[in-house]
C-alpha cells in the first residue's frame, strides 16, 4: 500500500488503483480482528500535496471506513502541504528535524513538532495528531565518542531523547512512533557501497571501518542504522533512554 506512489498512479483507476483498492479490502480481511491494529493507512509518504490525487486518498478511506473502531491514516512527509487530510481520520507526519534537516540542532525536534502540533489542531481540531515516523542513526560500533558527531550513539541518543520528549509533553500530539526498532538492510541502491569491513574472530560481528564516501554515507554498510537495536538486537543506548521515559510512571511495564 505504498510507498513510491506518484500522483499519476493515484490516476490510474484502470490498473494501479484498481488493485489498491483491492489491497486495501484484503488489508482489513488479513487483519480485522488483530487486536494490535489501531490505524488503516496507505500511501506512506504519497503525493498528498497534490489536490489531484486525493481522490484516491478518498476511495482507501471510503473502503477502510468499513472498520469503524479504527483510525485512518497515512504517514505523510508532505506535513502541513498535505491536501488530503479531510479523507483522514487522524493526522500523522513523518519528519527527521535534527537528523536529515537543521543537523545538530537539537533545538529542532521540539521546535518542528511543536509547530506541527499546533497546526493540527488548528486545521483539524477533532482529529488526533501522530508522529509516524521520525529519529536519527547511530552506528553501533561508535559508542565511545567524547563529541556527538553525527552517525554516534551520543548524537542519535539526544536527537531520538527530544523527540521522545515533545511527543510526551505536548497534549497535542497523541502519539509516536520511532522509526525504527532495529537496524535492517536498505534497497538494493543502498548495497552499491558494499558491506562494512569487519573485524577478525569477532562474533556476533562488529565492523571495524565503513565506506562513508558520497552517497555511501547516507546508508553505511548498505543498513539502515536508525534502529534503537542493531541488527543483531544489541542494545544502543537511545534504547533504555527511551525506555526509562516510557516507563517513568509505568513501573510494571518489563522491556
């Protein structure tokens, strides 16, 4: 149900949307009854800054409003360009303030979730406003730095921190998801710079240098390194960081 789409598919009734629309009913058949479904979304990071395609956005909501005990969504980077949020139920944006934009900035994540916050609701004063998608990378390995260079687990603690913060301090935001849980290979683009060189002997595997030339530094190993986990489910300390503010008056809750 995403992502990739463009405004041209979202045109396409007589084959792309034909078979979303089709996804989206087989969507709700695999998963009704999943206690652990909150929101029916499609299109993540969609063209929804374009008035014509919102037709589409439409035709999904339309047919996942079959489910009337759930929200529905998209995950939109398009933010307050968004055109089609009257089809949703709820609002989500995704965004990396401190990470892919004003990098070391760490005033950002307050400073752009708030202002998005506000939007909502303003705009859409009945409908709830989620962070679907945001955080920051951090190399397992680079757990020593003095410095919060960009890429070390000192950096992505405090960028992940403040935007954990905001989302549990602003009434306005009524919930966050952190992308994402642990570190995972990227598309087939991200393997052109070749795997990491690891160290010798070494189990599970610890890489002792990455080719972080051009655009190699954007995905290094050819992995996505936002997880607060790395591949092999090691614990960054963005881990137990959020954890604690999670957990600060949830004392029962064991992770």
């Amino acid at each position: 149900l995403g992502p990739g789409v463009s405004v041209e598919d979202t045109q396409d009734w007589s084959h792309f949307m034909k078979y979303q629309l089709q996804q989206v009913e087989e969507m709700l058949e695999a998963s009704m009854n999943h206690p652990s479904i909150m929101v029916w979304a499609w299109f993540n990071e969609g063209p929804s800054n374009h008035q014509e395609a919102c037709p589409a956005y439409a035709a999904c909501a339309r047919i996942a409003a079959r489910d009337p005990t759930r929200l529905l969504s998209w995950a939109s980077n398009k933010q307050q360009d968004d055109k089609c949020l009257e089809h949703a139920t709820a609002v989500s944006f995704n965004g990396y303030p401190a990470w892919y934009s004003d990098q070391h900035q760490l005033d950002a994540p307050a400073r752009f979730w708030n202002q998005n916050a506000a939007w909502v609701r303003d705009h859409y004063p009945h409908k709830p406003f989620f962070i679907s998608e945001t955080g920051a990378g951090g190399l397992f390995e680079w757990d020593k730095n003095q410095t919060d260079a960009y890429w070390t687990l000192k950096y992505q603690q405090e960028v992940i921190d403040r935007d954990v913060d905001v989302a549990l301090t602003n009434e306005n935001v009524s919930g966050l998801t952190l992308w994402h849980f642990f570190d995972f290979k990227g598309n087939d683009g991200a393997q052109a710079c070749g795997p990491c060189h690891y160290k010798a002997d070494t189990q599970p595997p610890l890489c002792a240098w990455y080719n972080m030339t051009g655009s190699c530094g954007r995905r290094p190993g050819g992995l996505n390194h936002k997880g607060v986990v790395d591949a092999y489910r090691r614990k960054k300390p963005s881990f137990e960081s959020v954890k604690a503010k999670y957990g600060r008056n949830m004392p029962q809750i064991m992770i």
